[in-house]
C-alpha cells in the first residue's frame, strides 16, 4: 500500500512540478526503489505489482532523456495538450495498479477471538489394509496427508505458517482444476496463516476435544482455515484429511504430488460408493488420532486429547462424510454438515440423527430436491423430549462456495455472486463454535436456542 501510494505521488509530481532537478529525481527514484525493496523481502515480489514496480524507474528514464536531449522552445498549446494527454493515461495507468492487487490480493486471515494461539503439524499416513483405487496403478496403498491445528502455548513466538506449503504446486493444480489462467492463483503462495508449526500445546487444559474436518470435493485439508483457527482457538483439536486423488491436490512428505483425478459420473449410486472411501478415510485417520492419544512419539499429544468428545464437520461432499460418520461410527459424538448432499450409503432418516447434527445451507441450495430427505430428518421431532436437538441453519445471499476460504483469495467471484464473505465466515463461525462447544466442551448455548427464527442474514429452523 505504502509503495503504490508514493509511487502515485510520485508520478503526479512529475507530470505537474516544474523545474525538478536531477538532485530531486534521483531523490524520488531513491525512496521509491527503497521501498520496493523492503516490499520485495518482507512480502515477496509478484505480478499483481508490476505497475507499481514500474513508476519506480520513471525518474531514472526522465532523467536519462533529459540528459540526451538538448533543451528546445516551448509551444504553448502543445506543452497544454502533452498535459491533459499524460495527465489521463496516469489516471488509467495509477487504477491498475490500485486495481490488481485488490482484485488478486494476498489475503491476511482474521485473528481468532479465543484466548488460544494455534499450533499445527502435518503427518504423512499410509492405510495398508485398502488399496488406492482411484487411480490405474495395482498394489498401492491408501496413503492421506493429515494436518492438525490444536491450543498452543501463550509464549510460542516465531513465523505463522503459510496458507500451501508450495504455492507453484497448488497455482497449478487450482488452474488446472478451475480451467483458469495459473496467474490468478500465484498469490497464495504469499498468503500466511494465525499458525506456528510444532509448537508447544498449552496446558491450561489437561484435554481438548478432538474435532474431524473433510473438505470438498476438489477442495483440500486447509480449505476452512478460517473456520478452523477459530475453533482452535476457543479449545478444539482439529484433524484435517486431504481425501487424495478427489483433492485438488496432496503433496506427501517426500514431495511426491497426487493431483486431482477426475471422477465423471452422473450416478447417485457411484457417489454413494464414492462418499463409502471417504468415510474410511476418516475411520481410519480416528484409529491413526486414537493412537496418537495413547502414545505419541513426538510427546505433544499424548493424553491431550480428549477421545470421549469427537465431533466431525464437513463442506459438500466432506459434509455428506461427516454426516456418514455420525451415524455409523460410535465414536463421532456431533457432527455439523456445511451445504453436503447427502450422499452415502446409510440414509437419512429421523432414526439415523440420533446425535446432535446441523445442517448449514445456502439460499441458493434450500431449493434443491436433494436436501429435501436431509432437511425432514433434521426437522423431525424426537419421541423424547430430552434427547438432543438437531439445528437448520439457512445463510441468506450465500452460495455453496461461500463456505470455504474460497472467496478470499478471488473476491471477484464473491461481488458477482453477492455474497459478503466476511459476514457470513463470522456467521459460520460462531454457530459452529456455539454447537461443539456445547455438545463436546459441555457449555451452555449463546446463540442456537436463542435465536430460532427468521433474520435478516439467516434463518434457523430446530425440531
């Protein structure tokens, strides 16, 4: 900001200062070129820049003609011309370069609002008893890249992590995947986190609760890094899975990239089979958790976490998944479904959601015929008062994507699409934070009973 905004300075003073010395040229060309340079280390030099970068070398190349030129008479009406002419290509040349890093910026992450800084750490983890079968290759087995984000130490200090591990691999695959220029995407390389890797978990509780994340489909592990640092904040252990080949991309911890297979059927029955390997990788990443809780080689997480209180939540085809999970696995105490058909071998019924479960929804969902089974099961009354309730939250201007961090690095989309990302992350968030911390942390509601009913950016329904 600071160097777009001298460098606009600059430009104006030397379209309209009259009599600039070489001294004061150089002068301008100094401090704009110190302050590229500071830009370049702390943040990173990247295309979105260029015209910014440009106006810096423009005192230099006044300069240099000035000193090959011989002065000549001047033409009023020429001199007036040459003015307005320049004046209007800076005009034009100045929104650019103010334009292109707001449209393709290298978006910061809300600091989370709960007492906790956040740790987080990644595990390469191979299940040896089912084989890949997603692609051609026989004999490989099922291997997952797992991150996990959990209450760290007050003193923990240092550089936050950044938001991809390599910014190149993912540009590319998100090109691919989204059949759009690579340029658009080479920002996210820049983009850091609130997180600190390794470091120490807090003790000001003696256990967290542990909480399963599954993204979308073609989406990835982090997706909801603002939801999920939230949540880690406020007292949560999450576990996020990179579902491989239905990502968009996982890189293994020998740097081997597994990039997103396209899986193209039309066929609920094939997705409800496909929604079946998802489900065991989340089985199998709680059996990988359960482990950690009991012994843990690296010593954080022994007896951290708290195994009795697991929820899971998930966006699309990740929500179908933790809805799955809720309903066939004993261990997952609630689970909070974000804009997920309900794919999956188990059907939703009434008797099913025998656990605390949400549904989160766009507006532009709620029309879909296939939520309709979901959204009766949800509001279902149960035949004992005293068992638990399930919550339909409906975000209004919302669309399905709305629900990850994609917007935040295209906030393009989000304007053509009207959705006010930042509004309805907030909305998300504490809706989430107020139904696990109930359900797995044992605190009273703030919000979920207090606010049944219509509202101006949502609609909550119980049963």
């Amino acid at each position: 900001m600071l160097l777009i905004v001298f460098n606009i300075f600059l430009l104006g003073w030397l379209i309209f200062a009259k009599n600039k010395s070489q001294r004061q040229l150089l002068i301008g060309f100094g401090i704009s070129a110190i302050i590229t340079l500071v830009h370049g280390v702390i943040e990173g030099v990247r295309w979105q820049m260029i015209p910014a970068y440009t106006m810096t070398v423009v005192p230099l190349v006044i300069l240099a003609t000035r000193l090959k030129s011989k002065p000549k008479g001047r033409v009023a009406n020429k001199t007036s011309t040459k003015l307005i002419t320049l004046s209007a290509l800076s005009v034009i040349y100045s929104s650019v370069a103010v334009a292109l890093p707001i449209i393709f910026p290298v978006f910061t992450f809300e600091k989370p609002t709960g007492p906790y800084k956040i740790g987080t750490v990644t595990y390469d983890w191979r299940d040896n008893q089912r084989e890949e079968t997603l692609i051609p290759e026989s004999g490989d087995k099922r291997e997952l890249m797992v991150q996990i984000w959990y209450p760290a130490d007050a003193t923990v200090e240092g550089e936050a992590v950044k938001y991809h591990s390599d910014g190149d691999v993912f540009a590319e695959a998100y090109s691919k995947v989204m059949d759009l220029p690579k340029l658009l995407f080479t920002t996210l390389g820049y983009v850091k986190t609130n997180a600190f890797e390794n470091a120490l978990i807090s003790n000001r509780e003696t256990s967290y609760p542990v909480l399963i994340f599954s993204h979308g489909f073609n989406g990835h592990k982090n997706q909801n890094t603002f939801q999920i640092e939230q949540l880690v904040s406020h007292g949560h252990i999450i576990v996020s899975i990179d579902h491989t080949y239905s990502s968009v991309v996982s890189i293994f911890s020998d740097g081997r990239v597994a990039n997103f297979v396209l899986q193209d059927s039309d066929s609920v029955s094939y997705w409800d089979e496909a929604n079946e390997v998802w489900v065991e990788d989340a089985k199998f990443v709680l059996n990988q958790v359960e482990k950690l809780a009991k012994a843990d080689p690296d010593h954080r997480f022994t007896g951290r976490m708290n195994m009795q209180n697991i929820g899971m939540f998930g966006h699309s085809f990740g929500g179908a998944t933790a809805t799955q999970m809720l309903m066939g696995d004993s261990r997952i105490k609630a689970a909070i479904n974000m804009d997920g058909f309900p794919y999956g071998k188990r059907s939703v019924s009434a008797a099913g959601l025998k656990k605390p479960f949400m549904l989160m929804s766009a507006d532009e969902s709620n029309a879909n015929e296939d939520f309709s089974g979901l959204i009766e099961a949800i509001l279902s009354k149960n035949q004992d008062a005293t068992l638990h309730k399930n919550y339909w939250l409906q975000i209004k201007n919302m669309t399905h994507m709305g629900f990850s961090d994609f917007y935040s690095f295209l906030p393009l989309y989000a304007k053509m699409d009207g959705v006010n990302i930042r509004s309805a992350h907030h909305l998300i968030n504490e809706y989430s934070l107020d139904f696990f911390n109930h359900h797995l942390k044992k605190q009273p509601l703030k919000l979920l009973e207090q606010t049944i009913g219509d509202h101006p950016d949502f609609t909550l329904q119980t049963n």
